[in-house]
C-alpha cells in the first residue's frame, strides 16, 4: 500500500493516457464541439476587434456561396488544395512524411510551363495532354529524390521534402528574372501570360481542374481501398518488417508511392499554373502544399472526407476576402481567425485519442471516469 | 511497371475525355457576361467609348498590393487619391470597394479579388499595381461592361481598359535640384525598386540625377536596387549601404519609408516618395517627391459620369497637379527654394520637359536630338540608359 502511495507521488500532477477507441457517435460529437468552440473563440475575437461576430460568420458563408461567380470562386481554390491533399495522403498512408507538396507542385508546375511557353503552337488537346504529362512527371521526379536517398541512405524524408520547396521556389524565381523573363515586361520580372491555347478550357465558368479533381478523389479512394498497391502502402505504413516477411519489395512501394503522391502534386501545380494562374509565378503553390497535409489529416486519410475539408477550407478563405472588403477587417484577422478555428478542431483530435490524467486521483476514480467514458 | 503504365494511359484517356466534354463551357460564359450588361441602359455620347453610368450607379472597386494603413508609401498614396475623389464628387462610402494586400504575383488572387469587386457590383475598377496588369488585360475582355483602369503598367485595349501614370520625373527633376544642393560629399544614393530595364524607375533616376547635375555638375548618383516594389527590410539595407558608401542624402523609389528612417538614423538628409516623407523621418527629409491621384481618379469617374470617357491612357503631370513636391523642409542649402522654383516655372509655363536635347548617358554614348525632346512613348517605354553621373552599386 505505501509502495503504491510513493508511486502516487512521484506521478506528474498531469499525465496524458491513451484512451481506448471511443464510439462513433461520441467523436462526431466532440468534433461537433470543438467546432462550436472555435467559432465562440473566434466570435470573442471578432468581437474584440470591434464587430458583430454572428454577422461577420454569415458573411464568410454567404461570400463564399451568394452567387455563381463566388461559388466559382471557392471551387476555384478548392482545385489545388483538394489534388494536393490526394496527392499527400498517398504518402502519408505509407507513413513516408512528405511535407515537399509544395515544390512539387512548384516543380509540376514548371514542367508544364515550358511546354507552355515554347510548344504553344501546338494541336490544342495534345499540348494540354502533354502539359498534364509533364505536370504530372515533373511532380513524380521531385518527390522521387527524397524516396530515393530514403530507400538508398535512409535520410530523413520530413527534411529532405521541405528543403525541396525551396530549391524548387528558386528555380522559379531565376526562370522567371532570367531565361523565361516576358521580353515585353520592361524589366519588371515575370513570366508572360500563357496563350489560350495553352490554357485549360472551362467548363460551367471554372477551369475544367475540378472535373480532373473530382476524378481523382475516386480514383485515390479506388486505389486505397481495392487495388493491391493501395494494400501494399497501408502495409508497409504499419510496419515495414511485416511488409518485406510477406515478401514485398518495399523499397520499390516507397518508391512508386513517391512518385505518385509527388505526380499528384505535380499536377495540382499543373492545373493552378494553366487553369487558374494561366501564368507560372512564386505564388503559384503559395501554401497550398501545408495547408493540404492539415487537410489530409483533419479528413483522417478518407479521400470522401477530403473533398469536404477542402471545400470547407476553400469557403473559410473565400468568405473571409469578402469579409476584409465589405467590412474593412484587416486581411490578418481571417488568418487569426482561421488559425482559432484550426486551433480548436486540430486540438479536438488530441482529445479523441487521449485524456488527462490528474495525480490526486486513485484508481478507483480512474476507473469511475472509464466507465463514465464507456 | 506495367500495371504503371497503364494507371498513365487511364489518366490520359481521362484527361483527353474532360477536353473534349468542355466545348459547352464558353457558352456558360456568354451567357453571364450578357446578363450583367443588360443592367446599364446609358446612351453613349460622341465623345466617350462607353456608356455614361449615373453618379448614383458608380461602384469603384480597388486593388491594392497592400494595407492604406501602412500609413505612409504607395498604397497610403493612392488611398488618399481614392478618398479624395470620393469628396470631390460625392460618392458614398457604399460606392467604394477596397481589396487589400493582394498580392501582385499571385494571378489567382488578383483575379478573385477583381471578380468579388464585380460581384459586388463594381462598374470601374481600379488597379494600382503594376503586376495586376494581366489579370486586368484578361478580364476586360470577359467584362467588356466594366472600366478597368490600371496603374503604372503599359497595356490598354482602348475601350474599357487603360492605364494611368504620370510624369512623375518632373517632380524628380525638382527634388534633384534640393538634393544636388544639399550635397557635401557630392554623393547621392537612390534606393530603386527595379533595375534598368524598367523606364518608370529609371527614368525618374534620370531626372532626379538631371536635376542634381543643373546646380552640381560635380555630385554622383549612387543606385542600389531592391527588385521589389515593397520590401521593407530590402529597402533598410540597401539605404544603408548607401550611407556606408559615403552618400549623404537617400532617395527612394520604393514604397516604404525605411529608406529615409535610415538616413536620419544616420545623421544623413533623405527626398522621400509617395507621399510627404517629412512625418517619418523629420530629422532628414529636404522634401518628398509626391502623387495627388485624386486628380486622376477624379478626372476618371467624373468622365465616366459624363459620358466622356474615351479609353485612352492618362499621362498628367505638374500642370495638372498630378505630381508635385512636398513644401521643402528647413534642412534644405540656401537658396534651394529659388532654384526649385525657377525649375518649375520652367516645367509649367516654359516648355522644359526634363529630357530635353542632347543627353549623356553613363556609358558614353548620347540620347535625344538638339531642339527635340524624348517622346512619352521614349520615357515610359524604353529609357533603359542612365544619365552620365548615375554609378550603379
């Protein structure tokens, strides 16, 4: 018994435990919750910056969705975030940390800008077809390096993916003040608008990218769920060991995985460049590679599930623009704002999978709270 | 591998299905574009390209590369030119849209921002950045209802897409002279936001330069550039650098006032830009080379309400009250107001349009004609040379 009080004692006041799997409808609930709290936060903000919150939400809402044109609008920044969150989630089954959409994208993007710039001339359908090609490739190449020197020298993929973006970013920026400079610029560095041709077509107002999207959210979820590859990445995401003691070829997984989850990046680039940008500038991933893995992860992975954060996110962003200009809320109070409501609803996850223990209570009452849970 | 290769043929196969399946979608569009004209009814006047819209019916959206809080530079400028066009012809606060800190190099942006102005019912839109140029091109075409003004670039279509600017060398001429004066070291630094290529800086480099040479043949014009419109820290460093090479007065074409902090930090004078650099750095700016836009913007909406507006590009300058300098500060050399108002009696009532005859230019050769002065399309399209005391850093 003393024993037991010492043990007592030397427990930190707060301890964080796993808790058991909870029922469905209780984490709906609690996600419910966090949602909630997050928009009471946020109205507290909102309301402390000097506006009515309830009126400022009905604005995000209704700017992202009050006519065809915004609505097109949200789809049109759904595109990328949707493809690249598809994209990560490949790799993110495998447990293979590619944080490097963004220089895919980026890397995509330029591939499909050259044949852009110099093969305009080119049979309408078989330059979009070759641009989606090279997207796709340019994409694949850049998130096969970091596999690459993982499989070879094991280094660590989360660094190497991110450092990526960067020299990917740079090779933009020195296209762009160099050799692919718009000789009609006048100096001021950027990249000449792509001809018609080369653009992608629209189709009901938005560049057809949402067509391509929705395509892949099957096909990612296809691939997932019923093709063995699709099986082979959840192995070899669980545990490596019993991958190659089931005879797989994991280097060759890592691989291939790579190539596609950094292909559907790519192409994501591809299709904001074409589609949406209709030009190849700095911005052209502008954050959408991060903003895709939270996605990934708020949607647990679900190809379904991503299709409605990302349309969820897309609102957020498109709402709050109208926000800044109809209420004169500073552009950095939609990004406090979206950071609350990321705050509570990541923060909610925690709370699915842990609970707090504290040390004054005994094991009577912790079993107490169990079956309370239960 | 194989089964590789087929996943990409599947992916072709859809892809080249998806462009075929758009040939409804420039229908769809047509059809909205239609819709919108539909709702102005003005008749069009001899003078104007397109229908007056009634003061009442005016919605002006602008674009702004950053905050009009930020209080002092480029933005603030235009802003002021906005608010001030607002009194002069009485709009409500209603009939103006402001989309801030669009960023000038995310295409996607800029055209969000354009099309939620014209969901609002915006009928002129107001682009004051030069990067927002394509977009706008782009968008004209789809609207062809709407008056895109745009900013300091070099496209128009003519009808509902011009661009404005103006001749801002002027007042550079101006602040030339109060900085030629000043001068001990017979060094000036200039922090350019663009290189040579671009006639908007390096034309006001010139002039600023000119000015200098009128009353000290004997005075350099050191130049740093930064290679971005706004870039507070770039701009900090590259004034100091100026001051370290032994420049005692900082010029700045670029939107912060860093540059001119720098330079009272650094006991050195400064000519700020923009606006009236004196409220940032009172302890260093002889005087600010200055936009009033609301000239601009005035002139524009009121020629929309008027019917009158003809779709050419603005070019104003000191007579229209367009350019100016700020009244000069104490620090300024003796007898530099003089100077500065024999050079603008030149400017305004005598013909003296800064490039005028024979220039040198830094690497020996010469510019202009005797009796013939440069062309507007020489000074805002191809002035790509610096004048002989100009020594790039």
């Amino acid at each position: 018994m003393s024993n037991t009080a010492e043990n007592l004692r030397k427990e930190p006041l707060l301890r964080v435990v796993k808790r058991a799997e909870l029922p469905t409808g209780k984490i709906i609930l609690l996600r419910l919750l966090a949602v909630l709290l997050s928009l009471i936060a946020g109205g507290i903000f909102i309301a402390c910056v000097g506006q009515n919150p309830f009126v400022i939400y009905m604005t995000i809402i209704s700017g992202a969705c009050r006519s065809v044109m915004a609505f097109q609008g949200t789809i049109k920044l759904m595109i990328p975030l949707l493809i690249t969150s598809l994209g990560v989630t490949l790799a993110f089954k495998m447990k293979f940390w590619n944080i490097g959409a963004e220089g895919q994208i980026i890397f995509g993007a330029t591939c499909a800008t050259f044949f852009a710039l110099f093969f305009s001339g080119l049979n309408h359908v078989l330059l979009i077809l070759i641009m989606f090609l090279s997207g796709f490739i340019g994409g694949g190449l850049w998130g096969l390096i970091p596999a690459v020197f993982k499989v070879k020298y094991n280094t660590n993929e989360t660094l190497f993916t991110l450092m990526l973006n960067y020299i990917a970013l740079h090779i933009v920026s020195y296209l762009r003040d160099g050799p692919w400079m718009d000789p009609g610029s006048q100096g001021f560095p950027k990249i000449a608008r792509f001809d018609k041709n080369a653009s992608l077509d629209k189709l009901f107002g938005i560049q057809f990218g949402w067509l391509i999207a929705l395509i892949l959210v099957v096909l990612v979820f296809l691939y997932l769920k019923y093709a063995k590859q699709g099986y082979e990445i959840s192995v070899v995401g669980e545990s490596q060991d019993t991958a190659r003691y089931a005879g797989m070829n994991v280097k060759k997984i890592v691989l291939r995985t790579m190539f596609l989850s950094g292909g559907i990046c790519g192409l994501a680039g591809m299709i904001q460049a074409t589609g949406s940008d209709i030009t190849l500038t700095t911005s052209v991933a502008g954050g959408v590679g991060f903003t895709a893995i939270i996605i990934a992860w708020l949607a647990q992975l679900n190809p379904f599930a991503i299709l409605l954060v990302s349309f969820l996110f897309s609102v957020l962003e498109k709402g709050s623009s109208v926000v800044q200009s109809n209420f004169g809320l500073s552009t950095d109070c939609a990004d406090v704002l979206q950071g609350i409501i990321l705050f509570f609803i990541l923060g909610c996850e925690f709370f699915i999978r842990y609970r707090f223990l504290f040390r004054e209570g005994n094991h009577g009452t912790d079993t107490v709270k169990k079956e309370k849970e239960g | 591998m194989k089964k590789f290769l087929s996943l990409l043929a599947v992916l072709a196969m859809v892809v080249s299905l998806c462009a075929c399946g758009n040939n409804q979608a420039p229908a769809a569009d047509t059809v909205q574009s239609t819709d919108d004209s539909g709702a102005e009814t003005g008749a069009q006047t001899a003078a104007g390209v397109m229908p007056a819209i009634a003061k009442e019916d005016i919605k002006v959206g602008v674009i702004h590369i950053t905050d009009p809080a930020e209080g002092s530079g480029y933005t603030y400028t235009h802003d002021l030119g906005i608010q001030g066009m607002q009194k002069n012809i009485g709009l409500e606060d209603s009939q103006i849209v402001r989309k801030n800190n669009v960023n000038d190099s995310d295409a996607t942006a800029i055209e969000n921002a354009i099309r939620e102005c014209i969901e609002e019912g915006c009928n002129v839109i107001f682009a004051t950045s030069w990067g927002f140029m394509d977009t706008c091109e782009a968008l004209a075409d789809e609207f062809p209802e709407v008056i895109f003004s745009h900013g300091t670039g070099y496209k128009s279509n003519g009808t509902n897409f011009n661009n404005y600017f103006g001749r801002i060398y002027q007042a550079r001429y101006l602040a030339g002279i109060a900085a030629g004066l000043k001068t001990e070291s017979n060094k000036l630094g200039y922090v350019a936001a663009m290189g040579q290529d671009n006639s908007e800086v390096t034309g006001g480099i010139n002039a600023f330069a000119m000015g200098a040479y009128s009353v000290n043949p004997d005075c350099e014009v050191y130049v740093k550039v930064t290679n971005s419109w706004f870039d507070p820290e770039g701009e900090t460093q590259a004034a100091q650098a100026l001051v370290d090479l032994g420049c005692d007065v900082i010029a700045q074409h670029c939107d912060t006032p860093n540059p001119q902090t720098v330079a009272e930090q650094n006991g050195v004078w400064g000519v700020g830009y923009n606006s009236d650099m004196s409220k940032d750095a009172p302890g260093a700016v002889l005087t600010s080379v200055m936009w009033d836009w609301s000239v601009y913007y005035t002139f524009a909406v009121q020629s929309i309400i008027d019917g009158t507006w003809s779709g050419e590009n603005y070019f104003g300058g000191m007579n229209e009250g367009l350019v100016t300098i700020a009244p000069l500060s104490d620090l300024c050399a003796d007898g530099t107001q003089e100077a500065v108002e024999a050079a603008r009696n030149q400017i305004t009532k005598e013909g003296f349009n800064v490039f005028d005859g024979v220039i040198e230019t830094n690497d020996g050769s010469t510019v202009g004609a005797d009796g013939s002065t440069l062309s507007d399309g020489e000074i805002t399209g191809s002035m790509n040379w610096y004048f002989k005391n100009v020594v790039v850093k």
